[in-house]
C-alpha cells in the first residue's frame, strides 16, 4: 500500500475463479441429516433423563446435608 492510501475504499476487484458463481439455495440434504442427528440424540438421552434428574437430586441433598453438619466442633 501506498503512504497515501487510508485502505477504506471498497474492493473493487474481482476475485478470479473456476468454477461458475451459484445463487443462494436451500441445503434440504443437511437438513434432513441436521434432524436425523437430532432425532438420534433424543432416542438416546430421553430414556437417560430420569438417571441424571435422580443424580442430580442426591447430589443436592448431599450438599444440603454437608451444610448442615458441624464444622469443626468436638
């Protein structure tokens, strides 16, 4: 660049390319393989679900419980 170039004009070349421009479109494939993946993971961890809520409650009443127990005291 030159001293007196600022660099805030717009590009104004064309970028050279083989293959041919595309226009915008929908990706109905990725889609479909989008909510596959979904459908897959929902098969997998709906019958989990109740595992992790029974984890996640004893692991709040052990802390509830750890709270209340004296600290310290003989």
């Amino acid at each position: 660049m030159s001293q007196g170039d600022s660099g805030d004009h717009p590009v104004t070349k064309v970028l050279r390319t083989v293959t041919p421009p595309s226009r915008a479109h929908s990706d109905s494939e990725m889609n479909t393989i989008g909510v596959a993946v979904f459908l897959g993971l929902l098969v997998l961890l709906v019958p989990l679900l109740p595992f992790l809520i029974i984890a996640w409650v004893i692991s709040k009443l052990t802390d509830e419980l750890a709270g209340r127990a004296p600290i310290g005291e003989e």
